[in-house]
C-alpha cells in the first residue's frame, strides 16, 4: 500500500498485525503531505492572484503553518500559465543591492550594469524573456532584510502590471514598508493561515497513511503539534520510525508504550531555531519549558521584564487576556521538546534558580501546578516529601497521566503507612491503563501493612479499593461478600472510635453497593444508594453513591431521572476531597441512559463534546468512547456509520482492553454490520464475541447479549427473538425494566402475545420517548391499532430515529390493510415512501397472510435470492435501484420477512 512515504516496507499479512516500519521525510513528501488539505485555501489563492484590482497577495502564518507549501502548490496550479520567480531574502545583518535577485544580476550584460535604472529596467527585460509570453508572479520567502534596491526592482515590476507578487511572512509588521503601504490600501490581499484544526488533522493522517485514525490518537498528535504542520509530520514520521504509531485492523493507534525521550527530527529542529537566539532568550525558553504556565507576575520575577519583553517580541511567548494573565510558551512542542533535552543537572540548576524568588509551598499550588512543580522536582532529583508524592500521583491521574502517577507513587517510601496509599495510586494507574491483575497486585501487596497501620475507617476505605479490583479479574467477584462480611464482623469490636465506625460502615455499605450494581443487583442496590446521596454529609460518600445511582436508574426504569442526576453531581465532583475510582462512572451512565430512552443523537454530541475537550487524555479512553458513539449511532439506527465508528473502536480495545469492553464492542459492530448485510463480517465479529471469556460485569454482559441476539435476528436466526423474549423476561423479573422493554422491542415482530404483554407493562414502568413508543407498539399489536402504530410512528419521527419509525409506519399499514382503515394506510403509505430511500435494509414487518407476489415481485425475489445488491437488480431489469426497493417492500411486507436472508 503507498503512503506519503512510499511502500510499505514488508507485506500486510495478518490483518490482526500491528504494521510500522520506517519512512524517510523531506520537502517533496511535506508537500505532499500538505497536499491532501487546504485545496480550497490553495484555490482562493490563484483566485486573488488572478485579481485584476490588486498587485497580489500576502500569505501570514506563524514558523512551519505551511506558507511555503502552501506557495508550491499555488505555484504547481498556475505553471501551465504562469512564470514564477522564487526570490529568498539572505541572512545577512547588512544588506546587499539587488541581493534578492542576485541570479538575474549574474545574467546581466555590461550594458545594463551602468546606471542603477538600467539595472532594473536589465533584470525585468529578464523575467518577461523567461516568461515567454506567459504572466509573472514574484514568490517572495523567507523576508529578513531586503535592500533598497531590490525593493526598487520589485516594485517597479509591480507598478508596470509586469508581475503580480506573493510575500510570504509570519506577521504583516515584517513586510518591507511599501509592501506594507499596498496592503494598507487594499492593493495587496490577505490570506491568514491558520494551524491545523482536529478535523484537518483526522483527515490528512487518513489521507496519508490511508485507512481510519483514532479519534485519540488524532487529539493526542493535534496537542503535541500544536496543529502546527511541520511539527505535526514531524510528530508522526517519529512515531512510525518508532513503532508507536501502527495500524491495526486498518485503524491507525497510538500505542500505549510511547518513549519519553525527544523526538530526534523535533530536537533538530528546536535546536536549530535556539542557536539563533541569544543566551538570554535561551535561558528564558529553558525556564518557560519547565515551569510551562505561570502568571505573568511570577514570570516578571522570574526572568524579569527584558527577557519577557525579548521573547515575546521573538514569537516565544504567549500571554493570555484573561483573569490572571498567565503566560507559556507559544508553540507548546518547544516546551516539550527543551524539557526532553535538559539534563537532571540543568533541571535541578534551574529550579534553585526559581525557588530562591519564589515561594514553593504545594498548598498554595493549584492541581496543574503541583504536577507541573513536582514533575520538575522530580526530574531534577529533589526528594519529594511523602505527602507532596501522593498528591501528584493522585493529580496525575485525575488528568489521565497514568505514567506520571506511577512515578510519583514510587517515590514514596515503602514499609510506612504512606506507602499503602501509594499502592492505590499505583492500583489506579494500572486500572487506567487496563492492567487489572497488576492493579489488584498492587493493593493486595499491602495487606499486612493496612492491618498493622490503619484504624477500622481507613481500613474498610482501604478494603473497598481492594474490591473495586477484584471486580475486574477472573475469579475475583466470588470473594467480595466475605470480605466485606468479614470487615463488618469487626465493627463489634468496642476498642474502636464511634467515628470511625460511622465512617467504615458508609465504607463498607458502598462497597457492597459497588459489587451489586456490578453484578446487576440494581434493585437491592438502589435503597442505600439513594440515601447515601441524599446525606451530602460526606462528600466523597455521597458522591460515589450518586454515580452509581445514576446507572441503577437508568437499567431499572428511571432513565430520564439517571439523565438529571448525571447532570447535577458533575458540577460536584470538584469539590470532591479525594480521589474516587472510576470517577466518570455517572458519564457512562449518562450515556445508557441517554441511548437506553431513545435520545441516541444527544448521546453523540455529548460524547463528540467530550473528545473535543479531553485532548491527549483522550489516549486511555478513546476506545471507551468511541465504543458509545458507535452504539449510539447503532441504536439509532445509522449503521453504515456505527460500523465505521465501531472499528475504530476495537482496534483500540483489543491493544487496551478498557473495562474488559472488546465483547461489547465486537458484538455491537456484528449488528451493525448485519443490518447493511455484511453477513460475512457480521459472523465473524460475532464469532470473535464469542470466542472471549464473559466479562465479569453486568452491564458488559447484558449489552453483549442484547447485540449478540439482535445481529442474529437480522441474519436469520430463527432462535434470537425466543432467546431475546427470554432475556427479557430474566431482566423484567429482577427490576431491570429498560433492557427488559428494550429486548422485547426487538422482538416484537414476531412475539408471542405474552410477550407483548410484558413488553407493554415493563415499557409503561420506563421513562422517556423510547419507552412511550414501545408501549404504543405493543398496544397496537395487541389491540389491532393502525392508529397506534402511527402514533408510534410520529415519536420515532421526533427522535430521528428513521429505521424505527419506518418499522412503525409498515406495522400501521398492514393493521390498517387488514381493517380496512383507507385513511390510516393512506397515510402509511406517505410516512414509508418518504423513509424507504434512507433506510439500508427494511427492517422486520408482520405477517400478511395469504398474499402472494406479482410476476415482478417474483423476479426481484429470484435475483435477491442469488446474493444480487439492489444496484445490480436494477442494472439486470432495467430500473431503477429507488423501483427495486419498493418491490422489496412489499415481498416483505407480503411475506412477513425480516431481511434478504429470509428469502432463501
């Protein structure tokens, strides 16, 4: 497969390979590179150049945005009409005449070499004979100095409608004073360009290495680079060299193993660029590098008003305009990559440097700053006090820097009590790195040490981190009960402190709610867990209790009431005093409840949202929320683009299997794949969901089951609905009322009339559109009801839930066929012409008994029979694919098929 950078170096093989292999990098591929994007931007360029009211243009952007990139491809655009003169100004501190055009002034005879006006007239006699009859454009790079003379040349090319010119510069205050005069006056036109935005970026990576990119990976690269794009291919030339980029099952993904040390290309190029700059600038890059963000008074102390005022007037510095006027580095990769160069020595030299103007008390610090200071102190070699340690780890972890939380818990001393809380930090970063046995490990380690150093209180706190991890190994669920009892046993002990008691037994009543809800036991759950919200006493407490509530409401009939209380306790968690495992348990539950009550499109945005904010910390939890915008695009009936999501997804989740979720994600895609009939890639994704070990968690469970079946009813297994009625019925018996709806929904076209009686009876006790329409479909099946099936139909409609209301439009028709009821077919009819051309496949229909097929409708069964796609059934009959899908409305609608597969 070719690449910006060629072949591929060996063969693609196993498609379940990770693929790497090195690249080279040089101008032609960075244009290339370039080339797949900003077409429309190169576009407007020739637009303004070929402008009769202006002299040309003025392309402005920040060291490596892509200006002179930009400039080839103008170039490579009009070459066919246009002479392009490339003109360099030199790097000279005293200018040189007619430097910019030295080469035209070698070609130059005595003659024209007399007289300064000869000289000019000389070089323009030059370009319009190099021109050959065709316009001229001045393509003017790398401005420094220009020298009077040459600006003589230039200007009179310009003013002699001789050549239009294209200056390219990093802001207009750099333009050459008559340069500057013609923009003014509108003579010249502007052209701003910008850094790559996330958008840009997903689609260059795509486009260059070919196949799909991690919505991750792609926040993680847009960060780093800044959207700069020489840094970006820079970035990524890296991380292929290093085999941290690869490509699995065609989805590019940054693996979890990435090295800390600098980027070699990125070292050069940061290098290069402080060589030129003073010692003074230098140091204060160094400094900027380390300390990162700062308000601008500190950094007045600091470096003092000179080097501040330098660097910014060098495009080193950024000073924000908001409250507190906080300064960085204005290309983030400069920080990262000089922080990557500097020695322990220098970081340690230049942190004494810091500490002895400003104070360093980690109380008066806020949570970025405290990593920031105690990353440096770390890196320098200064110890850090056991407490300090703890708080970055912890700290680390709420920005999802699992590494750097590791690091920081190492630093703490084992055999003291200190060190028992650095294991949970340590617990907690395997967690988020998906490394569950180690995360257990962790904690078990410091059994003995918890039992000699800890009171009843911080025990049973210590106790429930232990078996929030044994949550997620095999074997691990069964032990928690005794545990837990064990733990209570010993609050009848009168030696300890009534307060303590208090505190262990709200430990150990969350603890056992933790392991109910994953175990499904929502209803036993709910009682302690709504009133451990309501205490508010301990914030922490009523927190955890809160997040959790919010997935019990949402599986048990209270899906609307999940989506408030998801929204209220957001807001709190900042309050919160301490760490709290798996603190976004309350967004995934948001999301269910979201998908579960049919407000699947809210459900994207607000996951869209989230990769919009989370930047790199994106990289641990990409595939988890992919995984719920391919389900919510799956549920809402979008499954060309669910499937697309949804691989992405498992690509991530096989190299990191966040919360044992590659069975749900392996199940989902096998659904949405058999409802734009894949069936072959369906099979296989339900055979590789099978293939893995169950996963300990309920929700995980139900989800798979629920996928698994519905992916099998669409591909004709005769067996999924009795199996999906049976599953609802388990759900509706242990208070799981919207999975046991959700299932028998699923099942109703062809269930029994219990089962519509339990699907009305468990949707009435839900909340939320889906659950209303799911009544009315039952309702309509067992009372005979055209009219509730369009009903039906219309909350479908305000849901956007296409597949759905053409489900309940085709219900109405036949009810109304079958009743006589013209005005109510009629108006089926209008509903399903409307939605038949935007659904990939019809979706299942009752039986009509005793209808029998047109000579044309037999035809159109016959080649659909053989494996045919509307588009070649068309092309065999002579017309059109819109005629096809009609008749293959009414063979189902007349047989009471499913899908295509029922045909055979």
């Amino acid at each position: 497969m070719a690449s910006v950078w060629g072949e591929w170096s060996t063969a693609r093989g196993d498609p379940t390979e990770h693929r790497s292999g090195r690249r080279d990098m040089g101008a032609a591929e960075r244009r290339r590179w370039s080339s797949f994007i900003r077409q429309d931007l190169v576009e407007l360029a020739v637009e303004r150049l070929e402008d009769p009211q202006t002299h040309g243009l003025v392309v402005i952007g920040h060291r490596g945005v892509g200006k002179t990139t930009l400039a080839r491809s103008v170039e490579a655009r009009i070459t066919a009409t246009t002479h392009c003169v490339k003109l360099f100004c030199l790097d000279t501190e005293t200018a040189i005449p007619y430097g910019i055009w030295g080469v035209q002034l070698a070609r130059l005879d005595s003659v024209h070499m007399k007289t300064p006006n000869s000289i000019i007239h000389g070089i323009a006699d030059l370009v319009h004979a190099d021109a050959a009859g065709r316009r001229v454009v001045v393509v003017l790079d790398h401005l420094q100095t220009i020298d009077t003379s040459s600006m003589g040349v230039l200007m009179h090319l310009i003013f002699s409608g001789a050549a239009k010119v294209m200056v390219l510069a990093r802001a207009t205050n750099e333009l050459p004073e008559d340069l500057m005069w013609l923009l003014k006056d509108n003579l010249l036109s502007e052209l701003a360009l910008e850094e790559f935005t996330k958008g840009e970026v997903q689609e260059l990576i795509s486009k260059a290495l070919g196949g799909s990119i991690a919505t991750a990976t792609v926040a993680t690269l847009h960060e780093s680079s800044g959207g700069n794009p020489l840094v970006l291919h820079t970035l990524v030339h890296e991380e292929l060299n290093r085999g941290n980029l690869v490509q699995h099952h065609d989805t590019w993904v940054l693996n979890s193993e990435r090295s800390t040390e600098p980027i070699s290309l990125l070292a050069e190029l940061v290098q290069g660029r402080l060589e030129r700059e003073s010692a003074e600038l230098r140091h204060g890059v160094e400094m900027m590098s380390l300390v990162q963000r700062i308000p601008l008074s500190m950094a007045l102390e600091v470096l003092g008003a000179d080097t501040l005022n330098l660097m910014e007037e060098r495009k080193y510095l950024a000073i924000s305009g908001k409250a507190g006027r906080y300064t960085s580095l204005a290309e983030p990769f400069i920080g990262e990559t000089v922080r990557a160069l500097l020695d322990q020595q220098a970081k340690a030299r230049l942190y004494r440097e810091l500490t002895d103007v400003v104070s360093m008390d980690s109380q008066d610090f806020s949570r970025q700053e405290l990593l920031v200071f105690a990353t440096w102190a770390h890196d320098a070699g200064i110890p850090l006090k056991p407490e300090v340690a703890l708080s970055a780890a912890r700290t680390a972890l709420v920005y999802s820097e699992p590494m750097l939380a590791l690091k920081f818990a190492d630093a703490v001393e084992d055999g003291t009590p200190h060190a028992i809380y650095a294991a949970l930090e340590r617990s907690a970063a395997y967690s988020l790195l998906a490394n569950y046995p180690r995360a257990l490990h962790e904690i078990s380690e410091t059994k003995d040490l918890a039992e000699m150093c800890l009171n009843i209180a911080d025990h049973s706190a210590w106790l429930g981190e232990l078996c929030s991890a044994l949550q997620w190994v095999e074997g691990g669920l069964a032990q928690i009960p005794e545990l837990l009892s064990a733990e209570s046993a010993k609050l009848l002990d009168p030696g300890h402190e009534l307060a303590h008691v208090e505190q262990a037994r709200r430990n150990l009543s969350l603890a056992m709610c933790e392991y109910q809800v994953h175990c499904g036991q929502f209803r036993e759950a709910a009682p302690a867990l709504e009133a451990g919200y309501r205490e508010m006493v301990d914030i922490d407490y009523s927190l955890f209790c809160g997040s959790l509530l919010v997935l019990v409401w949402a599986a048990t009939g209270r899906e609307l009431d999940a989506v408030d209380l998801a929204q209220e306790i957001s807001p709190q968690f900042k309050k919160a005093s301490r760490f709290i495992r798996q603190p976004e348990l309350h967004i995934h539950g948001l999301v269910l409840a979201l998908i579960w009550s049919g407000q699947c499109l809210e459900g994207v945005e607000m996951l869209t949202q989230m990769f919009v904010g989370m930047g790199r910390r994106s990289e641990y939890h990409g595939g988890i929320i992919e995984l719920g915008l391919g389900i919510a695009h799956v549920c809402a009936g979008n499954a060309l683009e669910a499937a697309e999501i949804l691989r992405v997804a498992v690509a991530q989740l096989e190299l990191r299997d966040t919360y044992h979720c590659t069975q749900v994600a392996y199940s989902a895609l096998a659904y949405a794949l058999a409802q734009v009939e894949d069936d072959t890639e369906a099979t296989k994704y339900l055979a590789l969901a099978g293939n893995l070990a169950p996963t300990t968690t309920w929700v995980n469970v139900a989800l798979t089951r629920f996928f698994t079946l519905m992916a099998q009813r669409w591909l004709g297994d005769p067996d999924a609905t009795e199996r999906l009625a049976a599953s609802a019925q388990e759900d509706a018996a242990a208070g799981r009322y919207t999975l046991a709806y959700l299932s028998l929904f699923g099942a109703s076209t062809s269930a029994r009339e219990k089962d519509l009686e339990l699907l009305e009876s468990t949707a009435a006790m839900a909340q939320g559109p889906m659950a209303e329409l799911s009544e009315l479909v039952a309702q309509a099946f067992l009372d005979k009801d055209a009219e509730k099936a369009l009903l039906a139909a219309e909350v479908a409609q305000s849901m956007e839930l296409t597949a759905v209301e053409l489900r309940c439009a085709l219900l109405a028709l036949d009810l109304a066929r079958a009743a006589g009821y013209t005005r109510q077919a009629k108006e089926a009819e209008t509903r399903i012409n409307r939605l038949t051309p935007s659904s990939p496949v019809l979706p299942l229909v009752p039986i009509m008994e005793g209808a029998k097929l047109t000579q044309r409708e037999s035809q159109v069964a016959k080649l659909a029979r053989r494996g045919m796609a509307n588009r070649a059934i068309a092309e065999s009959m002579g017309v059109s694919i819109r005629t096809v899908e009609g008749h293959l409305y009414q063979i189902f609608s007349k047989l009471g098929l499913s899908s295509r597969n029922e045909l055979f």
